[in-house]
C-alpha cells in the first residue's frame, strides 16, 4: 500500500476511535470507565434518601469517630456511607457545649463544641431562599457535590437553634459581648474581617436558622493555597488569565499543577463553582506535606447561590483554558443531564432538617448550567479531539 494510501486510512482509523469515544463517553456504557462510573452514579442515587432521626446502632463507636475514619488524602468520605444518615442526624441535634467566636476569616460564623467534644462551625442564615449572598446558602452547597462524585467538602447539615437556651448559656464572654436585641429578635454579629455591630445575623424571635459544618479531624491539618485562577478584587486592574488565553500553559509548569492530580481537581471545582454560581474562589485548601497528591477541598462556598438568573461563565475559565477534564466528570455529568442533576439535588435536600433549602429557580440553574458546562467540553473536543480532553485520572491513595 503507498504511503499516501496508509496515511488515509491511520487517519480513518484515528477519527472512528475518537467518535467511539464520545459515543462511549457522552451517555453510552460500553467502556470499562463508563460502566464503572455508572455504578458509581447508582450508589449515589441509592443513598440519596436518608432516614431522618437515624442512629448508630451497629457500633459501640461515636458519630464523630466514624466520620474521623472516613477522611482520606482523596476524600472526606467514602462512596458507601451507610452510616452518613446517622452522622448527620447527630450533627443537627446533639447537646451543644461550648460557643466561641469563629476562627478567622472574612465572614460570620460561630465556633461550636458538640457533646463528646466534636468542633463544628456554625454559620447562620443571612438572607432569603429566592436571592441569596454571603452566608444565605446554609446547607445549599453540599449537596451538588456529593452528587457530582466530588467527595471533597466537609459534612454540612442544615440546623435550627435556639439562641437562648442553646448558644447563651454555654457562650465565651467573647462571642457574648457580641450579641444584641433588634425588637424581639436575638442577634449578633461575631469577629471576622466584615463583621459589624450594624450588620448582625438575627434569629426570628429566639431561633436561628443555619448550617453546621463537622471540622475535619486535626490529624488532618491543612494548607492553604492561593488559586491560579482567582480575581484581584482591585478596580481596574485584571489577574493574567483574564486577558491572556494562554495562560493554563503557564499553570502546567508551576507546581503541584505541573504532575499529579492537582489541575484536574481545579477543573472539577471550577465546574463545581459555575454550577452554583460562586465566583469567590481566591484560595483554597489541601492537606499539608501531600506533595500535591492530596484533594482540593472544598472549604469556602459562602457567596454561592446568588442571582438565579446570572451565569458567571468566567468561573469556566480553567475549564475552557486549559480544555481538559476527567473522564470520571464527564461521565457523571452525562448521567446527569436532562433535568436528573435538578431532581437529585431536591431529593437529597429532602433529608436537611431546614428544607426546603433550594427554591426551584436555583434548581432550574443547575440544569441550565450543567448544559453550559457539557456544551464548553464538547467544544475543546472538537477542537483538539476527545483523547487530549478527556483524561483519565483515577488516583485513588490508600487510608494511612
């Protein structure tokens, strides 16, 4: 056969694997990869209905040694929680014994001492379900993640608490001298960076409404990065990848973007963050002395469900940058198109002790921008093929 004619047909060749694989990968299940995360996808969907009011029954063990066990360098918790209904439960109903003031940080929150000695974050509801911003999301978050496969954030669950008999008695004169009365409701306002005595959080009357977050066991202590792709927050003045399309080249080189999993979970949290619509990711955090082998995890996701109606497709930008993402996303995010992303996200939100947490134009927002997400990628695969965009990357490191 000439040359020529072999070229032909390496080229014929090449083309019909790149079509199996968009075939395979965009909702089929022939591949291994692809069958395997479809069963990954039905664990999910199984163990999305909680029970409420579930306890520990089998163990002699804590709800809080439990989720310690469960935290690993690529997770906080496993595929398979058969005891995460109970974990919750006791996160939104045990004995608080201690309130502080929150660790430091730009936004209000409360540092709580669960019984049996669990730290938790509080962070109370600062606006109304249908608009939210900073603080308004309480429990909102979580559950896209859990359901995009990115077991990456700390355990939330929605909580009501009354401030008089639950928080005062067991507060520090610190977080104490922080709390005031606004007609009949209860209120305070902390120390953090934007915390001010004129703008408190308030309960209604005695009761708060919020979310607490479980903190991650301190075998586990962490580090904190700044993003590649975070805003200045200065007037005028843009950060390079604003302006410069290029500039995933240049993160490809820098440490621990330039091996390991590390870019890969930039780019699925950015997928994460457009879908909520947070644009305020201007650090994040791993496990210290990981070598850039530990999970992106998802930490700070205060200012998410805003405007309903806003597509922040700027968030995208280390998607559409850099135009790669993991096999594994891909997928998920196939079986979860055509309204499955909205319907399992009000499913799981069933279980949260103040739902409804969502109102339906925020679920409406996911499906939509799910389609934005699943039409950026299909993009890059038609401009550079689905082998240079789709990677797999499965890098699953044992418990210690």
């Amino acid at each position: 056969m000439k040359l020529k004619q072999r070229m032909v047909v390496l080229c014929a060749v090449l083309l019909l694997l790149g079509l199996a694989k968009i075939f395979l990968l965009d909702g089929g299940e022939g591949s291994a990869a692809s069958r395997r995360d479809l069963r990954a996808f039905r664990k999910m969907e199984a163990g999305l209905s909680l029970s409420r009011g579930a306890r520990l029954t089998h163990t002699l063990q804590s709800p809080w040694e439990i989720a310690s066990q469960w935290v690993g360098p690529r997770e906080v918790y496993p595929e398979e929680t058969p005891e995460l209904a109970a974990v919750l439960t006791a996160l939104s109903s045990a004995r608080i014994e201690r309130a502080d003031v929150g660790y430091k940080g730009t936004q209000l929150k409360a540092l709580l001492v669960l019984d049996g000695g669990q730290k938790v974050v509080f962070k109370p509801k600062r606006c109304n379900r249908d608009y939210g911003s900073v603080n308004c999301c309480v429990t909102r978050f979580w559950c896209p993640v859990r359901i995009l496969g990115f077991r990456r954030a700390p355990l939330v669950v929605g909580r009501n608490v009354n401030v008089r008999t639950e928080i005062k008695p067991v507060a520090t004169d610190q977080l104490l001298g922080t709390f005031l009365m606004q007609g009949n409701n209860t209120c305070f306002y902390g120390k953090c960076y934007y915390c001010r005595e004129s703008e408190p959080a308030c309960a209604e009357g005695e009761i708060m409404e919020g979310s607490l977050t479980l903190w991650l066991p301190d075998v586990w202590p962490l580090q904190k990065h700044r993003h590649p792709w975070g805003r200045t927050y200065r007037e005028g003045k843009l950060a390079r990848w604003e302006y410069d399309e290029s500039y995933c080249e240049a993160v490809k080189k820098m440490p621990p973007y330039d091996a390991g999993p590390r870019l890969l979970d930039v780019i699925d949290t950015a997928i994460f963050d457009y879908l909520i619509g947070n644009a305020d990711r201007h650090h994040y955090e791993s496990f210290q002395d990981d070598g850039g082998a530990s999970m992106l995890i998802l930490l700070d996701n205060a200012k998410s469900f805003g405007n309903a109606a806003l597509d922040e497709r700027s968030i995208l930008a280390p998607l559409y940058q850099c135009c790669m993402v993991r096999v594994s996303t891909w997928n998920r995010l196939n079986l979860l198109k055509s309204g499955a992303l909205s319907s399992a996200v009000r499913q799981a939100l069933a279980f949260d002790p103040i739902r409804p947490a969502l109102a339906e134009p925020h679920l409406a927002a996911l499906d939509r921008r799910l389609s934005g997400v699943m039409a950026t990628v299909k993009q890059c695969m038609e401009a550079q093929s689905p082998d240079n965009t789709l990677i797999e990357d499965r890098m699953n490191l044992p418990h210690p």
